[in-house]
C-alpha cells in the first residue's frame, strides 16, 4: 500500500482594501470569499505562472481544507513533491474574485496536526488582536469567544 505525503500550508490572506477600514471598525468586514473561489484563483495562478505542466503535476492534489472569511485564514494541503509550485502560486496570488490580497504564508507541515495547532494559535492572536482594538469589548466578547470555539472545533474536525 502506497502512503501518499502531503505538505499543508497555512495562509493569511491579508485583504489590502480594507486595511485602513479594519484599523476603523476594529474587525475585518466578511467578504463573498470561500475555498473554491481560493481554489480557482489557485489553479489560475499555478496554470499562468507555470503552465500547463504545472497544474499537471499540482492540480490532482491541490486541495483548499478549511478557510475562513473572519480571520482570512486558509488551510491548504499538496503533494510533497509539488508544495513549492503550489507555494510559489500562492505567493504570486494579488487579488480573488475581485479583492486585492497579499498572500502570507505562515507555516508549512508535513502533517495536519501541526498545521492545526498553528492555525488556532494563529486565530487567537487574530482575535486578541481585534479586541485591543476596539473600544468596548464587553459587546464583542461573546461573539469573539463563540468564534473561537467554533473554529477551534472546526479546525481539529479536519482529516487528511
């Protein structure tokens, strides 16, 4: 029996039009983003960057697990071989589906158990991030702390 080896690469996806708007608001605004709009901006950027051949050897492991429109956290799982066509493809990613985006690649693992305890680490300092920032965090705390619970379970549901 032949194990296949996947490399899981955690993503921000840093929205560059609503920077100045979030520092305002003190949270991201949701957009109409979703893994398979990720996915698709993925293959084109694979299929432009590396051609046909590219895709060829990324596109039937290429994979989009988990994303999420708060945080703008993405989990994406690879081959092993190929995990560096599918970094670079991320890395030269601008916008999706119409919003501008800079790619921040945050940790890279061969297994999805480390993945999974970086993305949650990642989304508490995220969401200790946005109640510093605003101003009366009595209103946000609930929603905040439902948010992480939710994800946090979300997250470890994730298999390989």
């Amino acid at each position: 029996m032949v194990r296949f080896k996947n490399r899981w690469l955690l993503v921000e996806f840093v929205d560059t039009s609503t920077v100045d708007a979030s520092a305002e608001k003190g949270s991201l605004s949701t957009r109409p983003l979703d893994g398979r709009l990720i996915y698709n901006a993925l293959r084109d950027s694979v299929v432009t960057n590396f051609g046909d051949t590219g895709w060829g050897a990324v596109g039937m492991s290429l994979n989009v697990k988990y994303f999420s429109p708060l945080t703008n956290l993405c989990i994406i799982r690879v081959a092993r071989d190929q995990h560096r066509i599918a970094w670079g493809a991320v890395t030269l990613l601008t916008n999706i589906h119409d919003v501008r985006v800079i790619p921040r690649v945050i940790h890279v693992s061969g297994t999805i158990k480390h993945t999974q305890l970086s993305a949650i680490a990642h989304n508490r300092e995220v969401i200790a991030r946005f109640r510093t920032k605003l101003k009366n965090t009595a209103l946000h705390h609930d929603s905040y702390d439902d948010y992480l619970a939710r994800s946090t379970r979300e997250i470890e549901a994730l298999h390989d």
